[in-house]
C-alpha cells in the first residue's frame, strides 16, 4: 500500500506537496525511523479498522511523514457540522515528539491563529509519546467546543507571540 525503502533503520518517504506541508522542506525525500514509521501505520491501520465518527485522517499520497485530516465539528458549538481540514507533519523522532498540526480550512478560534497555527498543549509541553492520531484529532475537536482562554501558552498566543 505504501512505498517504504528500508535503509539502515530508517525509511525514506516519497514528497508530498508543497501546499500540504505546513513547514516547506528543501529535501525530496523526507528520513523517518523503523519506529516512526511503524507507529504511523499502526495509527492508519486504527483509524481504518476503527473509524470514530467525526475524525478522519490519511497519509499523502505515499508519504508516511505529511497527513491530510478531518474533523467535523462537534454539536453545541458555532462549528456545529462544518468539514475542517487540517495538515500534520510528523518529524522523524515521531512519536517521541509530536507532530506538527495546522489547520487548512480558515476558522476564528481562541486557541487557532490566522496562519492555522493551534496553541494545544498537547501538542507542545504536554506531549507524550501514547498520544496517537486518533487522540489528537478527538482533543482538536474537543478544543473547538472548550477553548483553553487560561493557558499561559493561550495568553501568549493571544498577545501575538507564538506558542
């Protein structure tokens, strides 16, 4: 299903696009660990066998690294059945370090600056490595209907510096 060259304990993806990757990469090819690689297509095959309603997220074309993901926004909110899409990159160390999640569809939120950029801490200093796909996806869309305005990371966001 998926192309991966194995090369002295590390795999080499295929590129996606430019326009799906949140951080553009000077590299054809992007190097993921054995372990990175088979967390990811354990993740896909979770996702696949398992579906949860309202998340959704698939690998790029043949690139393990760069997934294009759903979320449809949960009931009680102002994103009530809206279809979000939203890119990860996930960096070689994954799942020792999180990936990168950027929303692609346009969405006025608290804890989402105008870029896509999301302030979850999850996905920074409370990173751990039992976080899956799965998980994130589900705190993303739990954050739509519960914006975290008292993070420190928030305040910072809010006062234009990054997370």
């Amino acid at each position: 299903m998926f192309r991966l060259q194995a090369f002295q304990n590390t795999f080499t993806a295929g590129p996606c696009t430019q326009q799906d990757k949140p951080y553009a990469h000077n590299l054809h090819s992007v190097r993921i660990t054995m372990a990175a690689a088979k967390r990811l297509q354990n993740d896909l095959m979770t996702l696949m066998s398992k579906p949860v309603s309202g998340i959704s997220a698939f690998p790029c074309g043949d690139n393990m690294c760069e997934w294009t993901s759903t979320i449809i926004g949960p009931a009680g909110t102002p994103y009530v059945g809206l279809k979000l899409k939203l890119t990860m990159s996930f960096p070689p160390q994954y799942p020792l370090v999180p990936p990168v999640v950027l929303f692609k569809t346009p969405i006025y939120h608290p804890n989402v600056d105008f870029s896509g950029r999301i302030c979850l801490d999850i996905l920074k200093e409370q990173w751990s490595s039992v976080y899956s796909v799965e998980t994130i996806l589900l705190s993303l869309q739990s954050l739509l209907g519960e914006p975290n305005w008292y993070s420190s990371s928030s305040l910072r966001f809010v006062l234009g510096s990054t997370c």
